[in-house]
C-alpha cells in the first residue's frame, strides 16, 4: 500500500490571491477520477447535452479525454465514464476500507452451446436448456503479477498532471506549461 501523504505545487496568481493550477502526482489524479465512481458522480453522463455542467463535468471530461498511454495497462477508462456498477478502488491509499472482491461467475448451456449468462436460471432458447453450467472467467493479470508491474492506481507515475482550478485535468509538459502562463499572463 503505498503512502497516505500526497503533495501539489501550486501556482498561485498573489495579485488575484487565486491558485492558477496545480502541478500533481500519480497519487492525486487517482485520487480525483476515483471520485467519479462514487454513485452521485456517475450521474455527470446523464446530460444529452455536449456540455456538462460543473467541476465534477471537467473531471469526467478530463478523463474522457486522456489518452489511454497515460491509464495503467490493467485499467480502462470506460470503468469510470460508463460503469454497470460501482468501481471500488482498493489499491488507492486514500480508501482505508478494503472491499472483498466479488469472483465474477459466468454460465453456460449444458449442451455446450456458445452463449453464457449471469445468471444460472436463464434459459437458452433453443434447446431448452437452462445455462447454469459455470465457466471460469479469465480477467487481465491481477497487479503485480509476473505479466506487467503497475504501480496501483489509474494512471502511470512517470507523468506529471495539471490539475485546474475548475478539475480539469491533463498530462503536463514543458510546452503546456509556458501555455499556462502566457493564458494567464503570468510572467516568470
């Protein structure tokens, strides 16, 4: 488990008295799109509209923008943007409740056919027969397997973000960052 202390460097406008942006670590970005798994966050989708409303809209849209080089090799971004259930999240530090992991079980029909469910009752139309023989579900490698090494979490630590002050959220480079200041007409 990785520490519980996490650090931003701020940028700070002293003539406004206004934090321009923060610079972030790997620890807070998981921090902050791990709240959009929360069961109040996942309602930020529901507008038809392309624009969403608040904070919480930028951070969703932050990750709906990210490019997937920047998210962990076992992670996908759609487990936030468009969940079927709640995400828990136990490899980040700021969660002190371990949830027990649920095993998916998948069945199939007796008669071998190709189709599975969820459920053991259904029935497969065609012969008949109810799909309640289990098969195992085989998901990606689990953290820390031989297969890839990730460092917990969402996205990758090599990276620095910027992190605004309405949430939105993005990779942070050189160039974007003589951006920022010239937006904001900051000099050095």
């Amino acid at each position: 488990m990785a520490s519980s202390m996490m650090s931003l460097k701020l940028l700070v406008d002293t003539k406004s008295n206004k934090v321009v942006f923060a610079e972030a670590g790997k620890e807070f970005v998981d921090f902050l799109f791990t709240i959009l798994s929360l069961p109040l966050a996942t309602n930020i989708r529901l507008p038809t509209t392309n624009a969403r409303v608040g904070s919480l809209g930028n951070l969703y849209d932050s990750l709906e923008n990210l490019n997937e080089e920047y998210m962990q090799p076992n992670k996908s971004k759609d487990s936030f943007l468009r969940p079927v259930q709640q995400v828990s999240a136990p490899d980040i530090p700021l969660f002190l409740i371990r949830e027990q992991s649920m095993a998916k079980k998948f069945f199939m029909c007796g008669s071998y056919h190709r189709f599975i469910a969820d459920d053991p009752r259904a029935i497969y139309p065609q012969c008949k027969y109810t799909i309640s023989t289990e098969v195992p579900f085989v998901g990606p490698p689990p953290a820390g397997s031989q297969s890839y090494q990730t460092d917990g979490g969402f996205v990758k630590a090599a990276v620095t973000y910027v992190v605004y002050d309405d949430l939105v959220v993005k990779p942070f480079s050189t160039i974007s960052g003589i951006i920022l200041l010239t937006n904001y007409n900051l000099k050095l």
